[in-house]
C-alpha cells in the first residue's frame, strides 16, 4: 500500500521551496495558536509572524530579525470535515480527481497542524453516514486518516451527503475547534447556509472547494463523459454546442460568486483550488485571509 503522507511530503520538498512552506507554516502559528504571557526565547524571524513580536533590540544587536517565542497556551484540534460521496471521485477542474486534491489539501494542512503540536481528526462520510476519527499527533496517525479518505471515494461509492457530515460536526462538538471543510464546488442550499452559520459562530471555519471539471474543454472532445451523481452521459455534440458553452462558463461564475458572498457574510475564508498544483498556494492565501479576517 503506497504510504499517501510520504507522497505528500515529496511534493511539499519539491513543489514548494523552503520561503513558501516556511510562510504556510508562518501563517498557521500566527493563525491558530495561543499563547501565554510567558516569554521563552528568541529564534530567527519566519515570514508569517506578528510584527510586534520581533524584538528589535536582539534584531539590532544581532543584525538579523529575532521573533520573541512563548510558551504555548494549549493544544488545538484541527478537525477535517471532508465529503467522501461518489461526487468527490469525479474529475476536477485541473483534471485529476477531487479525490486526489482533496487526500493532498488534507495532508498538508494535517502535517502543518501535527508539526506545531496539535492534534487532527477527521468526520467524513457520505449520503449513508458518517464516520469519526478522533484526534491524535502522529504521522501514522494522518497516514490512517488519508488512507479512508482515498478509500472512501470511490466512483462506485455512496452518493454525497456533506449536510450530514456538518450536522455530526454541530452535534458532536462543544469545544471551539479549528473546522477545515473540504468538498465539491457546488451551491448551499438554504438549509446548509444556517447550518454553515452556526457552526462559524463556534468554531474557526476554513472552506476549501475543488473545482469541478469542463467537461466542455475542447482537449476532452473525443473522452466519454457522463454525470456521477447518475451515470448520464453528456453527448459530445452538446458538449460542442458554443450556446451551451457560455452558458455553461456563466454558471460556473455565478456559482462561484454566490459561494463567495456567503463565506464572506459568515466570516468564514475560503479557496477554490482546481488541481494539485494550486493545493500548497491555496492553502496559504487561505490561511493569509483568515488570518486578515479575524476580529
């Protein structure tokens, strides 16, 4: 079995250098952990930290930044919300599977949140229930959470149910937690929007979206393509249809749009990744807009 968190440590090694992983993991600090008044000790500036905690008199004296560290408050648990319905096997955007983006965004930030000593848990499941894993700090630990993510999502599998999974997550939980929500780029309906807002008045809420895929791109003309959710196919000569095509671009916009508009009313950061290139970028612009956000 190929071990999916050494595949995304590669990746974070080659596709993000030393700078933009330094400042993901800047913005994470910055973002989520508390701290006490206690000063502990000095160590060089990362990009990412509060201004305000360099000491410019160490900096002066030692003619590079100095940050001031201190001892941390608690731990966080960081609880990955993700939709493991058939929707999440399809293409994506950038055409690869959602599921494959979705296990590389969870890694990522999983990995991040274990390397500054918090713990990752996981409620994920589909339209016939959802399935906890508490949290614990330890790599075998996110290994075993990917894996059911990547075995989950299957073409074959259950139909999505996200509405389910974030009802657990406002149910279950008491204690304000971090809550990153990984799923289809779809519309909420009403129903979904209370819920949503609910749960961002509890607790720090991230929204990762994967983009669906244009089943219309013209290098995808002579591929067979159909609808998961149903298994209806999509004839190439609609596919074709230049009317159909820009109306089809036009709602994928608005969809967008109105996703935006409501995270944005909820306080809630969020980010439309396409592929797995853009999961390292997004995640930080996520982390950076969060971090802007708070009150």
């Amino acid at each position: 079995m190929e071990r999916l968190l050494r595949r995304i440590q590669t990746r974070l090694s080659i596709h993000a250098h030393r700078a933009v992983r330094g400042l993901i993991e800047g913005e994470y600090r910055s973002v989520f952990h508390g701290r006490s008044m206690d000063f502990d000790d000095l160590r060089p500036y990362v990009p990412g930290d509060e201004l305000k905690d360099i000491d410019w008199k160490a900096t002066a004296r030692s003619g590079s930044p100095l940050t001031k560290r201190y001892v941390a408050t608690r731990k966080h648990t960081l609880v990955l919300v993700v939709d493991t319905g058939r929707d999440m096997a399809a293409l994506g955007a950038g055409g690869q599977s959602k599921r494959d983006v979705a296990v590389l965004a969870a890694g990522t930030i999983g990995y991040i949140a274990i390397r500054h000593g918090d713990l990752v848990a996981l409620v994920a499941g589909t339209a016939e229930g959802t399935v906890f894993v508490p949290g614990e700090l330890t790599e075998a630990h996110l290994e075993r959470i990917l894996q059911r993510i990547d075995s989950s999502t299957r073409l074959d599998g259950p139909a999505s149910d996200l509405t389910a999974q974030l009802e657990y997550v406002s149910r279950a939980f008491r204690r304000r937690m971090i809550v990153m929500v990984i799923g289809d780029d779809r519309p909420l309906a009403e129903a979904e929007q209370k819920l949503v807002k609910r749960l961002a008045a509890q607790h720090e809420m991230l929204w990762l979206t994967v983009g669906d895929a244009d089943l219309m791109r013209e290098d995808w003309s002579r591929r067979d393509m159909y609808d998961v959710a149903d298994s209806s196919g999509l004839p190439t000569f609609l596919r074709e249809n230049p009317r159909l095509r820009a109306a089809f671009e036009s709602s994928v916009t608005a969809t967008a749009q109105r996703s935006d508009d409501l995270f944005e009313s909820l306080s809630i950061s969020s980010r439309r990744v396409t592929d797995e290139a853009s999961v390292v970028p997004g995640i930080f612009r996520l982390l950076e807009a969060h971090k802007h956000a708070r009150r």
